[in-house]
C-alpha cells in the first residue's frame, strides 16, 4: 500500500508527499532520518494538500503515512525554542493546532497508517483521523508534561472524548510511554496488525470506505464529531438527515440491496 511517488522521484528529505491511487489519496510525511519530525514548512504543505484532496471530487478517503520506521515524531521543538517572543511562539503552537484540527474537519474519512512509533504533537495528528491501524511494535508518548508544556486545548478535548478522562490523564500527566497492545486497550489503535499485514488491513478498510455514500458519510461524520465537542448544530445535522432521504445516494443504495449488488455511489 505504500504509494507510488508522485509528488517526487526519490525518498530524499522533504516536505509531505501526496499520491492518489483511484479513490484514494495517500499523503506520506518524509523526513526518515529525523523519524518524519515536522518542520513549519511542511504544516503548509500539508493545509495545502488538505485543501487539494477536499477539492477533487473523485477522491472518497485519505490515508496519512510516515516513511521508514516511525509516523511521526511530533513538531520540531526546535523550532520553537529558537522564537524569542511570546506572540512568536503562539504563532508556532496555533500553526500546529490549525494543522491537526483541519485534518479532523476533513470531508473526506481518513486513516492513518501507522507504520511505527508515534510521538508529541504527532499522536495528536494521528488522533485526528477517523481510524488508525498500526503495527504491532508501535509505541507512542506524549512528552508534554516533562517539556513544561501546557499542551493546546483542542488536543486536550480530542484525548478526552476519544480516549476518556483516564487516559487522557494517565498520557498527559505521566508523560509514560506505551506499547501497541496498550495502544489498542485504550481505543487509540482502530486495529494492531503485524507489520506484514499493514497494508492489507488499510486497503480493506480503505475498501469499504471508497465504496460508501460519500454524502452521507461527510454528513454524519460531522455530527459525530460536533457531538464529540459537545457543540452540535441540531438544526444543520436534521437538515442533513431529511436532505438525505431524497438524495440520490438513498435511491441508489436501496435499489442495490434490493438487487443484492454493491451500490455505485
């Protein structure tokens, strides 16, 4: 499943690179030697390649990768310790923050492919998608606490409703690392798979995803998420409702299991 490289010719250093494969768009974070650390620029390209995948409306998920033997080790910390003034260091925390929580917002269902340790700010990126399957040797840890950093309180909220109080606390306040086993106990991992069957346990779910009603799938995974934040527009999540009961995606699918065929969304 790792993607043909269409955004470079190389695995060279770089900013995130994008594939599509049918359906399906494919972004892999590429700075291997520094276990795919996130530079500034690469927040950018990532807006802009978000922007780009939400536009086509050929695309039906997203599945977020790393290159080499980890996802993703968080933000440059660096980065931030070399701004000299608050507002500057503001600037570098909400960049991150805009990042992870457009990527959560994203129309399209997305999966992230864990292909090893997760760690910092990157357990937040990773938490932002709609399902994560990783290998079995993964590990994740969040450093927050032994930093001297008050983590951004959407990352807080996304640990608590989808993790629950407990975990939120025991990751945030002990700054203890945990295993892939642990990963799944807790609900952070969707599914644990060995390395060898990764890509085939993302290509099934990336399967039943591409083939669904995208319409109603952009719809309810916004109310499920706007319940989740406690901040549900009833009105708009109705409306969704009755619109989709004349939508042509309810007529097709309903000929199709009367038929007993996939539906053609």
């Amino acid at each position: 499943m790792m993607p043909r490289h269409s955004s470079a010719a190389t695995d060279a250093a770089s900013a995130p690179l994008l594939d599509i494969d049918g359906a399906r768009a494919i972004i892999r974070l590429n700075r291997p030697k520094h276990l795919n650390r996130l530079q500034p620029e690469d927040l950018d390209a990532l807006v802009k390649l978000f922007d780009q995948i939400e536009a086509d409306s050929a695309l039906r998920v997203l599945v977020l990768t790393g290159t080499g033997r980890a996802f993703s080790s968080g933000y440059d910390l660096g980065s931030i310790a070399e701004r000299t003034t608050n507002a500057q260091q503001q600037t570098a925390g909400s960049a991150f923050e805009i990042v992870v929580n457009r990527l959560e917002d994203l129309a399209l269902p997305t999966i992230c492919r864990l292909n090893g340790g997760v760690y910092g700010g990157a357990t937040d990126l990773a938490l932002a998608c709609d399902f994560r399957i990783g290998v079995d040797t993964a590990e994740m840890f969040m450093p927050a606490a032994r930093l001297g950093l008050h983590y951004y309180k959407s990352g807080i909220k996304r640990y608590v409703s989808r993790l629950g109080v407990d975990n939120a606390k025991r990751l945030f306040l002990t700054a203890e690392k945990i295993g892939a086993a642990e990963m799944l106990r807790i609900g952070y991992l969707t599914a644990m798979v060995p390395a060898e069957g990764l890509d085939q346990e993302v290509d099934r779910l990336a399967g039943i995803l591409a083939g669904n009603a995208p319409v109603a799938m952009r719809g309810m995974k916004r109310t499920i998420n706007e319940f989740a934040r406690g901040r549900l527009d009833e009105e708009a999540a109705d409306r969704r409702h009755r619109d989709s009961m004349r939508s042509a995606e309810i007529k097709e699918g309903v000929k199709a299991y009367a038929e007993k065929r996939p539906p053609k969304f």
